[in-house]
C-alpha cells in the first residue's frame, strides 16, 4: 500500500496513476467529498487532517512507501515522517522546490527544514527538488479569458517549469519501485526554460489570439495577488520568488522526468493545449 499525503495537484494526480496500475493506493483528504471520483477510480480514501497526529498514524499503518507531499507546514511533515519510522515505513518520496536553510523565501527554508528531518531518520528517501509548476498559469488563466494578457513581476528571467502530472508520475513511479532511487536528489523539470514573454508567445499560438505580457514590479505583484484574496504572506512570499525567477533563480533544466519515466517531459505547449479551456 502506498500512501499519498494529500490530493491536490501532484496527490490526485499520483493516486489516479497509481489505481491505473492496480497498486493499491490510499489517499488522506480532510473532505472526502472533494475526492469522490478518485475513490470511483479505486483509491482508498481516508479522511484526516495532517495537523492531527492520530489521523497520520492510522493512515501511516500498513503502508511500504508514502509521497509525502502538502502545503509543507513543517510540524505537520515531520509529524508524517515521525509516523512513517514508528510504523516501519520503507521509502518516502518527498516533493519539496529549490529549499535552501538561508533562502529569502520561507517556504524554501522550510522545504529545507522538513528536508533535513527525512534524511535524518534513517528512512529510505527520494527528493524531488520540483522546478515552478506549469499549472501556477492556471491562477493566471481567467484573467487571460478576460484580458488577453497577463502580468508578473518575473522580467526577462526564464523558468523551467514543470508539468504537475510529471511530478506525479515520477513520485508514483519511485514509490512502487524505490530501491534504485534511495537515498537520490532528483530536480524535476520540463523541457525547455522558457520566460513570461516566451509563455506568452506559446499560449498565443496555442489559442490562437495575442496574448500579452506586462512585467509587474514587486510591489504591483504582490498587489496584483492580494487583490485576488490571496492572503498578504503568501502574497509577498510568491512575489519574492517571482522576483528570484527574474533574476534566473529557477533558469534550470535537467533530464530527470524523461531518464526516470523513460518518455519526454510535457512541455508548457503540451500543457496550454491540454488546458485550452481554462484561457478561452
Ligand atoms: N507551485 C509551485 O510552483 C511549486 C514548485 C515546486 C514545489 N512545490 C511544492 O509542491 C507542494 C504543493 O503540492 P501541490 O501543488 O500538489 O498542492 P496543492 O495543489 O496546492 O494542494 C494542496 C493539498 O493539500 C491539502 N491539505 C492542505 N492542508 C492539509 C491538511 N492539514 N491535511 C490534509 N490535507 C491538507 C489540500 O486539501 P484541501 O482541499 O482540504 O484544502 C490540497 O488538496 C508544496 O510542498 C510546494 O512547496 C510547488
């Protein structure tokens, strides 16, 4: 049994592939509701709460590997990691961004912080070091039905963003055979690095109308995003890393996702076709 710690993006996306392949899946919500049509497809689902540790533990029992993947509030995935070790856990397969102890961005300190206590437990473990995610346009896709461009404060810098149902593939496909990737750092990524303009560029040919860009300053970033009822420290901490981005923080692209899933990595192409509703 693999357990997936929650069913957003990567989660869902992970436990879908997962009950594909007959590997049997459990998944923890806090609403069960929200993941009717993942247990339709044959996923166990367990309501819980990651803040609350007997949830984690019963969802932790039976288990030989876990994606632990969420909102990465420190105790709560440490709590996951102490639970796995109490529960003779084999393999965790942690998807955490470019974490660093001294970054300016709390989350990556974070990221680094939950890190650190996986590698110290002496649990089997894999890294997936995620690059920005595709699917973060899809925040920026209703304004791009409305307005046909869309702004950021990320200027010319590139980015090498990767497509969620990658990430989810890789880390299914870790958790059901971990042996040869214990103990790895992988740093996902999709194929090329492209820049706000450049994304711009493919979603006009994609859509088939102009799509413009608007570089933001930091100030009008964080703004642009409070307004949409993000709250003020997300806000400002999103900012920052668009900012790190302009500065070519997250200019980086390996071959990970096609050396571990033995085919090409999505492109952002591949991901404004899939998603041609959303921008229409
Ligand atoms: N965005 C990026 O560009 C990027 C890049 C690299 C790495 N990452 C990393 O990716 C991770 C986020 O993954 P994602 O995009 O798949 O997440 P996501 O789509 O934002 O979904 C988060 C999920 O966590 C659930 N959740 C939140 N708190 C919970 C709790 N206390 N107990 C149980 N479930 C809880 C939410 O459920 P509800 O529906 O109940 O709220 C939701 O399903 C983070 O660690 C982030 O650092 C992100």
């Amino acid at each position: 049994m693999i357990l997936i710690t929650t069913a957003g993006k990567v989660g869902a996306e992970a436990a879908r592939l997962l009950a594909r392949r007959e590997v049997p899946v459990r998944v923890l919500v806090r609403d069960p509701v929200k993941a009717a049509a993942l247990e339709r497809d044959g996923v166990e689902v367990v309501r819980g709460d990651l803040a609350e540790r007997a949830d984690v533990d019963a969802a932790v029992k039976g288990v030989s590997a876990v994606v632990l993947v969420s909102p990465a509030v420190p105790a709560q995935e440490v709590a996951v990691v102490d639970s796995a070790v109490h529960a003779g856990v084999g393999h965790v397969v942690k998807i955490t961004s470019k974490a660093s102890a001294d970054s300016p961005i709390p989350r990556r300190r974070h990221q680094a912080g939950i890190e650190d206590a996986l590698t110290a437990s002496g649990l089997g473990c894999t890294l997936l070091r995620n690059n920005a995610y595709m699917q973060n346009f899809l925040m920026l896709a209703p304004g791009i039905a409305r307005t046909d461009g869309f702004g950021s404060s990320t200027g010319d810098g590139r980015v090498g963003m990767v497509d969620t149902r990658d990430v989810a593939a890789v880390a299914a496909e870790i958790a059901v055979a971990p042996a040869a990737h214990a103990g790895k750092t992988y740093w996902p990524t999709g194929p090329e690095s492209l820049s706000y303009a450049d994304a711009a560029a493919v979603l006009t040919r994609v859509l088939g109308r102009t799509i413009t860009f608007h570089p933001l300053t930091f100030e009008e970033q964080k703004r642009a995003m409070v307004d949409v009822g993000v709250p003020e420290a997300v806000a400002a901490m999103n900012a920052q890393a668009l900012s790190l981005f302009a500065e070519g923080d997250s200019d980086w692209v390996t071959d990970d996702v096609p050396a571990i899933l033995g085919r090409r990595a999505r492109s952002f192409e591949r991901f404004a076709t899939d998603h041609l509703a959303a921008f229409s």
